[in-house]
C-alpha cells in the first residue's frame, strides 16, 4: 500500500504547487490490491487504462507511467518501494507555467527525486542558461528557488546523452547519484540501449559515479582507459565533448527500510545510506567474503557462514571491521540496528607536520595536475586531526581536516598479530583514503577560484609541478614515518583512546 496520500501527490508538499495530472481512477487502480494477489512483473506493463500502466519494481517496489502522446514512449511518473514510500515524481506535459510552451512538445515539466535521509531535489528542465551549454536544465533544493546545479539540458522523452554537472559537490549527499539513476530509469522505460556521456570532465570518480546507474560496453579497463582518454586537456578547455564509451541503463531500486536507512539495490545490496552516509560494496563482483579483503571506509560486506545469507554494514579499519552499524538480509531487510546516536564531533590531537605534510603531498598525486596544486595550497594552511567520527573515516569542519581516531586503537589492537611495516602503511594509505574525498572537494572548489584568466597550458605546467614537488614530498617523507611507525616510536602521536 502507497504510504504517501494521495493528496500530496496531486499537490506535492513543498513543492512548485502543481499537481500531478494523474486521473483518480488511475490512482485508484495502482494502489487496488493486485488481480490474483500478484504485482506487475518488471517485465511487463499491467494495463490501468486510458494509456497508464503499472509494473514492477525489483524487491516488490512498484513504478506507475503513462505513454507520451506523439510517440507512444513509455513515460515514468512515480517509483515506490516495498514499503510504499515515493522516491520519484514526475509530470509529464507539453508547455510550462501559465501555459507557456518550453520545448513545443510533450515533455517533463519538472521531477523531484528523494535523497538519503528523506530530502528531495527537484529537476526543472530549461529554465537556466550556461556559458559554455547555452540552454539549461537545473537542479534546486525543493521547495525553494536555490539553484544547486546546472547541466545542458536534455530531452528527457527520448535520451540520447548524458549530460555534465556543473559543480556535483554543490549538490546535497546522494543528489548525483539520484539525478544520474533517474536518467538510467527513464532510458531503461525507454527501451534506449546505450548513451554517452557528453562533457569536459571524463574524471576516474565520474566513471565510477556512472557506473552505479550504468555498465559500459566491452571489457571494464579499457573502456575505464578511454573513458578517461584527454581528460585533463578537456577539463581545463571545458569542452563539452561526445566520449567515445557508451553506457547501457542499468538502475538500481531504492528502499527504505527504515527512517534513515536508504538502500540502493541492483545485484543485491550496492550502497546503504545511513543519514547522509554512503556505505559501499565493491562493484563488478559477489562482495568480499573474508575480512581482510575489505578496504577502508564505510562498506557493506558479505558475512561469512550465514545460511541465509546476512550482510554487515559499517566502518572498516586497517582491513577488518572496526564497528557493525547494521545486518541486513539479502533483501535488504534490517536484522539488527545498532546505529550510533548523533554527537556534535569534538576534534581531538593534532596530527605531527609531517604526517600532514606526507597527507596532503598522496592526496596531490592521487589528483590530476591542476588540482595537486590546490590540494598543496590547502595543505600549507590547513590543520588536521583526529577526531571520534561516529559514521566516517574522513569529514572537514570548516578549515579543519578530521580523521578517524578510531584508526589508532584499531592499530595498536592489530600490531601484535601484524607486520609492522604492512599494517604502518595500511595506517597512512587508510589516513589518505578518508581524508582524499573531502580534499579534493575542496581543492577542486579551490581550483574554480583562482582560475579564472590563467591558460591551460599555464595550469598545465603548475599541475606538473606540484606533482613534482609531491612526489619529492612523498620520497623524503614517507620512509622514515613508516619506518618510525614500525618500529613503535611513532605510537605517541597516535591517539591513545577512541
């Protein structure tokens, strides 16, 4: 049964205050009981009459559309989950507000996509410009006019690319992932095999982002290659340029099993969000079974020996899980909970210079050229310390770095039984993987900054440079802090407690 009233969705609670043009009987036949007590196949369109359907959704979420009048192209307007809980509305129409024709045919006239948490973005197709796209499709937080991103606008009733974001981390935590998955939805409704991405910043982490919604043709590391082919060049021309890898739809449901608890599934359990939180399983595989194999952050991992099978959901530390926050089934459904209460973070000892030093010079030469500059700009000015995250390995406090302290009683409780000189580079290489994301998004807001006038050739040559500068960093820092690590005279400058 849907959850959400029916009156908000004909008039939607905080947003633009146009309702859905959804007829009741319509309305009424999707949320009846269904024939024989079984829901739509998601293989097949069940017939609700005067060209709406209704079909299945993967874990008994259920999706409702209509056929766009000209074309007959299957049109998405509204995805819920097994619980009933609405993650996606859209209105489909020829014209704008008051009448006015945007596109003069039948398109979207605005969507609104639920985020991690229970938040929702809404899409507004053509309503902003761009210097670089022209006409513009925009991204506000709802209810509001804010404008969090732009992106060329597309035609949403037949898609033939995927667009760029302006500025992705702009937009709130899990709204990305949301508008590209929306995309995936009405493409795969559309039967449309393959897009391509069409914009100047063919990055490893937008490759990653796609792969979430999508799967790139042909063999994995070489469309990754091509993928990312030129990038740099086309990053700092800010050509918006058709890339060569084409993506098949491939979206994953969204579920809530419980208030802040948002899963996204696809091949089983791909990502749980707790709050704002992205818990990650690795893609491309069944999910790593033995602790070990587990890299640091927050991850969703197979537990071993369990008939049927259960899932951890947490913080991994040094290879092994440090804390289990959930154990969720295969269907996503919550067999313990054991979330930490919300705590204002107190930031605790600061780390030595050249432990920070040797931070920021790895986040540089995990960056692109331009960007390592700024990332060694944030590190001469920036102060790092360890903090008790309840839910992150990394998280930024104004222009304070915060990392997890828990990574010190992980390795000392881990030292008697480990190599020293593996389980000290473990430590730094799980310092630098919390801390890059955060990072990077600074330095990259940084970048946007201060190269307004500059060439590209000239950040070419400051890229290049401070990834030199980096790398010597790197060199004159890193074996002595590992060797003292090893050796235990490094364990004062770790926290002695979480």
């Amino acid at each position: 049964m849907i959850r959400l009233d029916p009156n908000a969705i004909f008039n939607p609670p905080g947003g633009n205050g146009l309702p859905l043009p959804i007829p009741r009987e319509v309305w009424d036949g999707f949320l009846a009981p269904p024939a024989g007590g079984r829901a739509p196949s998601t293989a097949q369109r069940a017939d609700l009459g005067r060209g709406w359907w209704a079909m299945g959704a993967a874990l008994d979420g259920r999706m409702l559309g209509d056929r766009d009048p000209a074309s007959g192209s299957p049109r998405p307007w509204l995805l819920t989950d097994r619980e009933g809980r609405v993650h996606v509305t859209a209105r489909w129409e020829a014209g704008g507000p008051s009448g006015a024709d945007r596109r003069g045919k039948a398109e979207l006239f605005w969507a609104r996509l639920r985020l991690p948490g229970g938040g929702w973005i809404e899409i507004e197709p053509g309503t902003a410009r761009h210097p670089l796209w022209g006409r513009c499709d925009r991204v506000v937080a709802a209810g509001t006019a804010e404008t969090l991103a732009r992106y060329a606008a597309v035609a949403y009733g037949k898609l033939v690319f995927l667009p760029a974001l302006e500025d992705p981390s702009a937009l709130p935590a899990g709204a990305a992932e949301a508008l590209l998955n929306f995309l995936a939805l009405l493409m795969s409704a559309q039967n449309c095999s393959a897009a391509r991405y069409r914009g100047p910043y063919p990055t490893a982490r937008l490759f990653e982002g796609l792969r979430r919604s999508f799967v790139p043709r042909g063999d994995l590391e070489q469309a990754r290659e091509r993928f990312q082919d030129g990038e740099l060049a086309l990053a700092l021309a800010g050509e918006a340029r058709e890339n060569p890898v084409e993506w098949a739809p491939r979206p994953w449901t969204p579920m809530e099993p419980a208030e802040g608890v948002s899963i996204r599934y696809r091949d089983g359990i791909e990502t749980v969000w707790i709050g704002d939180v992205p818990f990650r399983r690795l893609q491309g595989r069944p999910g790593p079974e033995q602790k070990a194999t587990l890299p640091a952050g927050g991850r969703v991992w197979k537990i071993p020996d369990r008939n049927p099978p259960e899932y951890g959901v947490g913080l991994v530390l040094l290879g092994e899980p440090h804390r289990v926050f959930l154990i969720l089934d295969d269907v996503g459904r919550i067999l313990r909970d054991e979330r930490p209460r919300e705590s204002t973070v107190a930031p605790g000892p600061l780390l030595p210079a050249d432990w920070r030093e040797l931070i920021f010079a790895w986040c540089a030469l995990r960056s692109t050229p331009p960007l390592a500059a700024a990332v060694l700009e944030l590190g001469r000015e920036s102060e790092v310390r360890w903090a008790a995250l309840p839910l992150r390995l990394g998280a930024v406090q104004g222009d304070r770095f915060l990392v997890q302290s828990a990574l010190a009683a992980q390795y000392r409780r881990l030292l008697p039984r480990a190599d020293p000189g593996e389980l000290a580079l473990m430590l730094l290489s799980d310092v630098v993987s919390g801390l890059l994301p955060v990072v990077l998004g600074r330095a990259q807001s940084r970048l946007l900054e201060t190269a307004g006038g500059r060439s590209a050739e000239a950040l070419i040559a400051a890229g290049a440079a401070a990834h030199r500068r980096a790398r010597a960093v790197a060199e004159r820092l890193a074996p002595p802090l590992l060797h003292a690590l090893a050796e235990g005279r490094w364990l004062e400058a770790l926290p002695a407690a979480e």
